[in-house]
C-alpha cells in the first residue's frame, strides 16, 4: 500500500462536515484538524499503481465543502 497525504481547505463553517463525509466514505485512514492555511490534514492509503490524482480527483474532490486541496506524495517512512 502506498500512503499520501492531503490537505483540504474547506469553505467557512464546513471543516466538521467535510471530515465527516470523508471518514464515513471510509475512503480515508486518518482525518485530522488543523490551524493555518488548510483546515484538514487527511492520510490515505491506495494500492500500489494506482493513480493518486485520479484518486483525489474521483473521491475527495466530490465532497461537498472542499474549497481546495493540497495533495503531499510520500516516499519513505523512518
């Protein structure tokens, strides 16, 4: 399994609900909140192979709320 991360800026108010739909689409490992520029820091895991932004762009990208995304490709855990 190959795991990225994405950090989704959502529209005012809507942070709660984003997290939400995404944790019960259980498309998702790991949903956190965060300060600063983007509202969500969301870690995923996809087959290896599979095309991360065709995954984004068909899974995370219809959730209601999303106002932009920043997607963190991964290489190597210590």
């Amino acid at each position: 399994m190959k795991p990225f991360f994405v950090q989704i800026k959502c529209e005012l108010g809507r942070a709660y609900d984003v997290a939400t739909e995404i944790v019960d689409a259980e498309i998702a490992s790991e949903v956190y909140s965060t300060a600063g520029d983007y509202d969500l820091l969301v870690k995923f895991y996809v087959e290896e192979g599979t095309d991360i932004g065709h995954f984004v762009n068909e899974k995370l990208h219809p959730v209601p709320g999303i106002r932009d995304t920043y997607t963190i490709i991964t290489f190597r855990a210590f």
